[in-house]
C-alpha cells in the first residue's frame, strides 16, 4: 500500500527495487495517492495524479533486471471510485503521450461490489479523489456503501469540489474493451477478496498479487509475503478418481515444507520480514488439473468437469487446513490467530454466507460438500491454526513444464505446439491424445500433418470421432462460462485466490460482459489474463497439409480480432 505523500511514494518504489532485484513478483495499491488536480497543502499547488508515479514504477521494473536475467514484475492496483480511474484503463495502449503509458506494468481494476450493482442497475457512478474520501480506501461491504453514499450527497450539496459523475455501465465498457485491445487492467473483487478473508481482524486488502492468486491485508507498516507451492493432481490420480489418503500425506509434508520456508526465508525488506512472522501465510496450489481430465475421460467443457474441480479442490483445501492445525499443535498459533474468522469457527466455504449477506444477493452458485467439515471446525478450535491463508492457486508456468505436466488449472492451449527454451526448441504433443489416436489406428503422417497445420485443433479433422475431438478440445474451443464455473466452484473452498486466465475466441462486447458479470456472481474474488485468438490462427493458404482429413465445420468463421497478449506470462516462468 502507498501512502499518499512523497515519502511513502518514493519509500514503496525503492521496495519494489529492493523486492524485484530478488525476483520477487509484486503487487501495489495505488489507490490512496491523490487524482489529478487535487490541492497540494505544502506548496499549495495541484497534483498531477497517480499515472507519472506509475511511469516511475514501470521504468523501475525495467531497470532493476535481476542481474540481466529478467526484468522486474510488478502489478499496481487501483480502485474504481479513484478520479484518475479513466487515464489508468489506458496505460498500457500503444497510442497517446507515452510519457503517461506503462507498457512493462501489470495493471489491474480492484472493483468494489457497489460498482457492479451500479451496472447491474444501470445507475450513475461518482469518481472522487482519495484526498477528498480518505475512509472509502479501508472500508468494504456495507460499511463501504454507507460512507460513498454519504461522499456523493456532500458532493450534491457542493461541499466536495473534485469529483465526477459518469454512467457505470459506460465506465464498465471501458474497462471491459481496454482488457480486450491490451490485455489489461484486469478484473478482480474487492469486496469477495476481504469478506471472505480469514484476517478481517487485522485489516483489510487493499490488492491481490502479480499473478492475483494472493490475497492477504496490507498497510503502510506491512508488505504481505506468500510463499508458494503446488500439489501434482496426476500422481495422486487411481483409475477411480483422486486418492484422497494419498493426497493429505503430500499435502501434510508439503504445508509443514512452507511454513519452514517462512522461517528460513531471506527478506530484503523489514515490512515484508513482520508481516510473514505475524500471519504466517502460505499459498498451497494444484498442477496437473487438465491432465487428471484426460485420465478419467472427462471434457473440460462439461458438468463432469465442474464436479470433478469441485471435489478435487475440496479435498486439497481440506487436507491443508487440516495439515496446518495440526502444525498448531505441534508448533504453536500464528500470532495474529485471536479474533481471525478460524477462532471464530467460520470457514471458508462459510465465508459464502456473508458475502451474500453483505451484498444483499447477486451470489449464485453451487454449495454442496463431501467431507465433514464439522469435524475440521472442532479441530480448529481446540488447536487453532499455524497459518493464517493456506490455499492460492498460482499459475505454475515453469514447475509444471519440469514435471511435465498441465500448467495449473489451465484448459489445454493447444494440442501441439512449439517449446522454446535455452536448450532448443522442441514439438511437444499431448501424450494423451497421441495414445489415443493409436489406440483407434489414426496415428500417422497424415494426421500429423493435419494437426501441424490446424495448431492442435481436432475440430475441422473429420477422421477423429466426435467424443475425442470433445475431449480433447483446446483453450479456446472450451466456452469461457465453462471455466468461470469451475473456477466458482474452486473459490468456495480457497482462503485465498486462483490464477484464472479467461479464453475467449470470437470476442465481443457482450460476451465479455456476460462472462465478468458472471465472475462477480459466482462469487470469483479475482480473475487474470483475458487471452483472446490472434491473426497467427489465419488460413494457411500455402500449406498442403490438412486439405486431405480436414472438411469445414458448419457456420465457422475465423476469429477476425488481434491478440490481447503474449501466451506467456514472464513473471510467472
């Protein structure tokens, strides 16, 4: 969190410096820094904002390279009521005055849950400068709701003289076609991110993380550290589904792992050293999800799959908590345990309950469980827990790639494809879908031909039976509602967050309205990268391959839109 003086900007730059130079991935709330015209008291002059200081951060990122390895990554967060929300949707275009863009910076919109009622209702929403609505910054929920409503009657009345009035939903389309046209700023929930958060008590989230699976309180005294692990779903896979008594013995010696890595740790900043000592969070993930699919023969884009995310991840989330108050036991509470939402016996599934309480509705999804809960609140309270955040699901783009399996939670982005690393480049194929195709005789040059020539994508090769092009469909063949609600399914469980990536080919404005406004329903506390189908995926008119399998697929056209991104994430590697 920044503070809203010179001081605190240039202290929290130099921390990023100091947290970038040992690769760490950062993320900062911007949103405290005074908009663009407000008065300065000291010189009695006016502000220019919080866009120069970001130029300041994202030629920061650029500098500090970690020894020429890889440049500094960093995420700054802004929220929705801000005055200078507007010029933030546009810094990372390509067009205007550059020296107001940030084209090496993350962005990300942290929207209160008024504002989506806003646009729900089709109602007017007020911009304020942070100097002139100091509360609106630490609050959420309704007491969040009572103090704008108060800020928009003194703005009414006259008492407030820097502010602005704009329609929600043409604020919202802003922000939904700039996440189209660069990729950024994503879309993630205030008010999910800190009324399920076990660490209400001890403050509040001001901003999620580089990759927003993070979720955890910061202040101008504390810098919140996750460290991060991720369980391999495939080796825990039987040819009956996950074997559960498997995965809490992995999961236990995994949880003990990372909390010793919070004492072993080296901190290059004290903030950073306090805040890990007092909560103690880790951030436990999964890999491997869509491999487990490919086993038990289940297409992503089915009711099959949601049940199977859901289980999966009740299980993980389960045995962590589990695995940490046993940590308690043997090694004592965190410090900061009094008061948190564990003392009080509410978990995170419960957390639910009071989201939908504070937003007075607009929460729909499935809240059904398997395993006995009760049992694990009983424990909780005996023994209290060793880490205050257990679960996170992060991207794991390099750890995935060693093991050799399907990065996180991602659907399968193409069927083959190209690996460049230091070492060469190497054609990788989806071992499940090569046996497959064996196993039905249609493994040959031919077919490899076709799939060179197609990407990976079985859909217009009329040679492979419909229920394996079903199963084996990539990224964006899969609706992006599919993985909204998987996603849904897996946050009920998750005192944290996931790194969700939205996959949407043929693009438009009401769909991608229809599938944010959804996140917000089911209760999604962030999302990431929206990946949209670039120009690379035209027609290969200079190909032969792929003319002798392939026929047109009924009412198909090509995606005629430009690439939001780059399918890699340099942060993440």
């Amino acid at each position: 969190t920044v503070s809203d003086d010179l001081d605190g900007i240039y202290e929290a730059i130099k921390e990023n410096a100091l947290l970038a130079k040992y690769a760490g991935g950062l993320g900062n709330d911007w949103t405290p820094v005074r908009a663009l015209g407000s008065h300065i008291k000291g010189t009695n002059g006016k502000s220019q904002g919080v866009v120069p200081f970001l130029k300041v951060v994202n030629d920061t990122a650029v500098a500090v390279n970690q020894g020429g390895k890889r440049k500094g990554a960093v995420c700054s967060y802004l929220e929705t009521w801000h005055l200078d929300i507007e010029e933030f949707l546009e810094l990372r275009k390509n067009t205007g005055d550059d020296r107001r863009r940030t084209h090496d910076m993350n962005t990300a919109n942290w929207i209160p849950d008024l504002f989506m009622k806003r646009v729900m209702q089709n109602a007017d929403w007020t911009l304020f400068s942070p100097s002139d609505v100091r509360e609106l910054h630490d609050k959420f929920g309704k007491a969040f709701e009572e103090s704008y409503l108060r800020y928009e009657d003194q703005a009414a009345r006259g008492e407030l003289k820097l502010y602005k009035k704009v329609p929600a939903v043409q604020l919202w389309r802003k922000m939904l076609s700039m996440l189209f046209e660069t990729g950024h700023p994503w879309i993630t929930f205030k008010d999910p991110c800190n009324l399920r958060s076990p660490q209400q008590h001890a403050g509040v989230v001001h901003s999620s993380n580089l990759c927003t699976e993070i979720t955890l309180n910061t202040s101008r005294d504390e810098i919140a550290v996750c460290n991060l692990g991720s369980v391999n779903l495939v080796a825990h896979m039987t040819d009956a589904g996950l074997d559960f008594s498997k995965l809490k013995d992995t999961i236990r010696t995994a949880m003990r792992m990372l909390d010793n890595v919070i004492d072993i740790n080296y901190y290059a900043v004290r903030k950073a050293h306090d805040s890990n000592k007092r909560h103690r969070p880790v951030g436990l993930g999964i890999m491997g999800f869509q491999d487990c699919l490919h086993r038990l023969r289940i297409p992503y884009a089915s009711q099959e799959a949601m049940e199977f995310a859901d289980r999966s991840m009740e299980m993980v989330a389960y045995a962590a908590y589990w695995a940490s108050t046993e940590l308690a036991e043997e090694r004592g509470r965190y410090s900061s345990f009094p008061g948190s939402l564990w003392d009080r016996g509410i978990l995170p599934p419960d957390t639910l309950d009071l989201l939908a309480a504070e937003r007075g509705g607009y929460v729909e999804l499935d809240r059904s469980s398997h395993l006995d809960w009760n049992a694990l609140r009983a424990r909780i309270q005996r023994h209290g827990m060793r880490n205050s955040n257990c679960i996170a699901i992060a991207p794991t783009a390099t750890i995935a790639n060693i093991v050799g399996v399907s990065a996180s939670i991602e659907p399968t982005f193409q069927n083959l494809f190209v690996k460049s690393n230091l070492s060469g480049e190497f054609t990788v194929a989806n071992e499940y879908l090569v046996a497959d195709l064996k196993k039905a005789g249609l493994w040959d040059q031919v077919m490899i031909a076709d799939l060179k020539y197609f990407d990976g994508n079985l859909a217009r090769i009329d040679r492979v039976p419909a229920g394996l092009r079903r199963l084996y469909a990539t990224a964006f063949e899969v609706e992006p509602k599919w993985l909204v609600e998987a996603g849904a399914r897996r946050q009920k469980w998750i005192d944290q967050s996931q790194s969700l990536n939205i996959y949407m080919a043929g693009a438009s404005g009401k769909k991608l309205d229809e599938t944010y406004k959804l996140a917000w329903i089911r209760g999604l506390k962030t999302t990431y990268y929206l990946r949209a189908m670039g120009a690379t995926h035209a027609e290969k008119s200079t190909s032969k391959a792929g003319q002798l399998n392939a026929v047109p697929t009924e009412g198909a056209e090509e995606p005629k839109f430009c690439s939001v991104d780059t399918p890699d994430c340099e942060a993440c590697q």
